[in-house]
C-alpha cells in the first residue's frame, strides 16, 4: 500500500468513530437497557432490532452506491442521518420507542460500513492484503470507547451511555465528510452477472460458515457485560476484558498482511472458527475464573481479527466490478445483520429458558458447523498479492 497514493489517516478516522461507536453499544446499551428495567428476552428482542435493520439497509445502499456511482455521498447521507436519530434516543425509555428508534439509527449507520469498505478496498487497489492495517484503527476507536466508558459507567452510571454513544456517532459524520472517495473498479467483459458469482459453491460455504460464526456471537454481544457484572466484576473490569479481546486483533491486524499471502484463506478461517468453539466453551464453563475469561478474550484475536481480514479479502475477489458494493452488502447483511440479529434474539430466550451456560454451549455448537463447513468450502492454496512499488504504511 504506497503511503503516497492511499490516503491513510483519512480513511483510518472513519474506521476510529465506526468501530467507537461499536465499543460503546455492545457492551454496555444491554446494561443501560437493564437499568431501564427491561428483562433478558427484551433486551434480546431490542438489540435485534438493531443488528437486524443490517439485513434490509445494506443491500438497499449497496444497490444505489453501485447503480449511481456516488458511494461516498451514500456513506455520508447514512452517517449524518444516523446521528440525527440516535439523538432522540436520549430521552427514550419505553420499548416502542426505543424499538422505532434503535430501527431507524440502525437502518442508516448500517448502511454506511459495507460502502466505506469496498471505497477503502478501491484505494488498495491490488494490495488489499494491506486492508488490516487501515483496519486496525477501528479496533483502536473501540478499545478507547470501552475503557472510557468503563470508568465512565462506574463513577456517573449507566445513564451516561447514550450521551456519549451521541458524541461518537457525531465524530463518525465528521469522519465521513473527510474521508475522500476513490476510482470505482473497472468492469470487464468477462465479469459475471451477482447471482451466478453468489450461487457458486464455495461462495455459498463461505457466506453460511461466516453467518454461523456471527450467529454465536449473538450471546456475546447481547450479555457478556451482564454476564461478567452478574459475577462480581465491575464496570472498569469489564472494560478492561473487552479491552484485551480488541488489543489481540490488533496484533492480529499488523500481521495480516502476511499471513493471508503465506498461509492461504481456508487454513486461517477455518483456524477462526475452531477458536470460537474454544472461546465459547471457556466463557460458559468458567465465568468465575478471571484467567480463563482472560484467555477466551485473547481469541478474539482469531474469531474476529483473522476472520474478518480473510473474509473482506475473499468478498472483494468474489464479487469485483459492478458487484462490488453489493457484495460488501450481502457479506454485512447475512453476517453482522441476519448472524448477529437471529443470535441475539435467540440468546435472550435460551437465556430466560435455560440458563446462561447452555446458551454459551449453543453457541459453540453453532462455531463447531461452521468450522466443518469452511474447511470444506474453501479455495486452498496460498494468496496471490501484487507487491507495492513504494514504501508501505
């Protein structure tokens, strides 16, 4: 990636604010709607509202973008839209209300990660293998949001949540006015029509393993902070666990760049997902031992760091040209959207139903499938990179 060429800092801020505004939602607006009173099953039902608006508004913006030309403007109409409606959730408590909002928010910050992706992956260009580490400062505006907003939670309370969610989202706007727009891929004569591309077999492997993956995380997402505070620790604790979870994947992200050309796709994603396995089974045996909940957070390097380099990578070779934003689409909507949102809803019942330990063994049995099926569906080989003419990043 040529330091001149790509402009670096740029797109790293969007990344910053996005994956900020992530630290502050998922792991505390489960606690801040328990303190609103809400049980298990409706926080489960509110969360997926949320992560299921990521279904529709992905593949809507995706078409537009590809259709008109104009990604970036779509990027900062949903971003600057999306903090306009996560405002009225300052006041917000009762289910409908929150349940329109958290819709309307959702339908417009969803729709801008996939179209800011394939911009970024336009500005690499053949060097894509360099994605991770633009990428990493996403996971550095996490673990800023949820070690603040830790010691935040813990001297002012939980009602400082959505104000400083606000704040983030509002920074997430200005970073999209700044970030700049690149040269669309060029199509060719030879490219394949979406459906034909979506409907090879390893693509449909790929696309059911990466959507197993994410559903597993449904628990995650929705209860882990209730989960750990439920046992004792607290708010700072917490953030701190979350905190260790993000700094593995970036050590994780300033490696990729290797890893990917050396050691292939199938290898490292069905590594990922056998770690899942691992990290769930460990989260629902021992929630009292501050070691292991440790270790299971340092897999997070592997579940989501390795995964999501090797799959942006596979999304942009799968689907180029015309296809591109709507395959960053599908790829957002059927993952973080369709996995995430029927995971969270799920979770909430199992967790009211059964417990919070077989709910975690769920979700390894989930991860446990998708292992097995990435490992079948797959390309081997190793990845074929262009090397930079200029010095890298």
């Amino acid at each position: 990636m040529s330091s001149v060429a790509t402009p670096y800092w740029r797109l790293a801020a969007f990344y910053f604010f996005f994956f900020a505004v992530v630290g502050g939602l998922v792991p505390y607006w489960g606690a801040y709607l328990r303190s609103l009173g809400f049980g298990a099953a409706a926080i489960g039902e509110l969360i997926a509202i949320l992560y299921a608006t990521k279904i529709i508004a992905p593949n809507i913006w995706g078409w537009l973008a590809d259709h008109s030309g104009r990604r970036m403007a779509t990027v900062r109409l949903a971003s600057l839209v999306a903090a306009v409606a996560f405002a009225g959730m300052l006041y917000a408590q009762s289910y409908v209300r929150l349940a329109l909002l958290m819709a309307l928010f959702g339908f417009f910050w969803n729709a801008a990660l996939p179209q800011f992706e394939a911009n970024t992956m336009n500005h690499l260009g053949a060097n894509d293998h360099h994605y991770s580490r633009i990428r990493l400062w996403g996971s550095m505006g996490f673990i800023a949001a949820v070690t603040v907003l830790g010691e935040l939670t813990d001297r002012m309370g939980l009602h400082i949540v959505p104000w400083a969610l606000l704040l983030l989202v509002t920074g997430l706007a200005g970073a999209s006015l700044v970030a700049p727009s690149a040269p669309a891929q060029l199509s060719d004569a030879s490219h394949e029509p979406f459906r034909r591309v979506l409907l090879r077999p390893n693509v449909l492997g790929f696309l059911v393993a990466c959507y197993l993956l994410q559903a597993s995380h449904g628990p995650f997402y929705v209860f882990y902070s209730i989960y750990l505070a439920d046992h004792g620790y607290s708010g700072m604790a917490i953030g701190a666990l979350w905190a260790v979870g993000v700094l593995a994947e970036i050590m994780v992200f300033l490696k990729m760049h290797s890893w990917l050309p050396r050691f292939g796709p199938r290898r490292l994603m069905t590594a990922a997902l056998a770690l899942a396995v691992v990290r769930w089974t460990l989260v629902g045996a021992f929630p009292d031992w501050i070691l292991l909940q440790i270790m299971a957070q340092l897999l997070h390097a592997g579940t989501f760091g390795v995964y999501h380099a090797v799959a942006i990578s596979l999304i942009n070779r799968f689907f180029t040209g015309p296809n591109q934003g709507r395959g960053q689409a599908l790829y957002s909507s059927l993952t973080f959207g369709a996995g995430v949102a029927s995971g969270s809803l799920a979770s909430g019942y199992l967790w009211s139903t059964f417990g919070e330990a077989p709910t975690w063994y769920v979700a390894a049995a989930l991860a446990a499938t998708g292992t097995v099926l990435a490992a079948r569906s797959l390309p081997q080989g190793r990845w074929a990179v262009s090397l930079p003419s200029q010095r890298s990043v």
